[in-house]
C-alpha cells in the first residue's frame, strides 16, 4: 500500500513528533510517500535545496501514486487543505485524524466533507487505533 501522510509544514512543526510516531506506525501498512513531512530538521521554514515548484509537482505526483491519504488536520494548513482537495477530486480514500482543542473548531471545508473520514482521537495510542480501524476496514 501506497500512503500519503499529510501534516503541517509551514504553518507550524509544533506536532512533528506526533507526525514522527503516526508515520513509522503507518510504514506497518506501506511505503508512506511522504515520511518527510515527519522528518524534524525540517522546519516550519522548509526543506534546503529544492525549489517550491520541484517541491508543489513532486507532492502532486505522490498523491497521483497514493492508495491513501491520512491527514494530520489538528494543526490548520493551508499545504494540507489544498492537499485534500486534490485528493478528494483524484478518488483517493482520506481519513482526516483530528485532535479537539479548546476554543478551536476543525475548518467545515474539512469536518463537513462526506467523502473524507473524520475521526476526532486524544493521544497517539488512540490515533494509531484510529488509523487501524480505518485501514484494516479497507
Ligand atoms: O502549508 P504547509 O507547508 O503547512 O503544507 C504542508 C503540506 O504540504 C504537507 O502535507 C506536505 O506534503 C506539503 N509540503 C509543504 N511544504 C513542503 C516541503 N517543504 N516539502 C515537502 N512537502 C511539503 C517546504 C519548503 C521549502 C523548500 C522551504
């Protein structure tokens, strides 16, 4: 399985450990494309050396290849937003996995999509469980 994992970049590496412990739970299911958005020299700045278009046709590419998206959507954005879109018009399968935050409500572009599974969890554990549920269903 091919798997696109979707996280913040630069609106923020606050979550990357999280994104760290989701992706390596995630290579248990596949190849994940995109195992850099979990890399933590990476910060909310970029990568070093590669341009922001050879960056933009190498993530279309990726998700063109993916046999699933899962987003990582606590954190909002724009990168990930535009990610889901395109993967929704691909036909791709998305589970968006969200952490609830005080005072904060997931964008209803996001949360009132029924082609994305949205599944609200607190803590690792219970997001590794989440993504479980969804894969295994498959
Ligand atoms: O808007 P954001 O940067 O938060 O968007 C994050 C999402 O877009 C992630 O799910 C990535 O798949 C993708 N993305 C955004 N920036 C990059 C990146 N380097 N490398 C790979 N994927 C990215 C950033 C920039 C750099 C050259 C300075």
């Amino acid at each position: 399985m091919k798997i696109y994992f979707a996280g913040s970049i630069r609106a923020g590496r606050q979550d990357v450990d999280l994104y760290i412990e989701l992706i390596k739970h995630l290579q248990g299911y596949g190849e994940v494309l995109t195992s850099h958005v979990g890399n933590s020299e990476i910060s909310a700045y970029g990568e070093k050396g590669i341009s922001d278009h050879d960056i933009y046709e190498r993530d279309m590419d990726w998700l063109r290849q993916a046999d699933v998206v899962v987003a990582e959507v606590t954190n909002p954005s724009l990168g990930v937003g535009y990610e889901l879109a395109r993967a929704e018009e691909l036909g791709k399968r998305v589970l968006c996995i969200y952490r609830p935050q005080e005072g904060k409500r997931l964008s209803a572009m996001v949360s009132g999509n029924r082609r994305f599974a949205i599944k609200e969890y607190k803590e690792l554990e219970e997001g590794k469980k989440t993504i479980d549920d969804y894969l295994q269903a498959a």
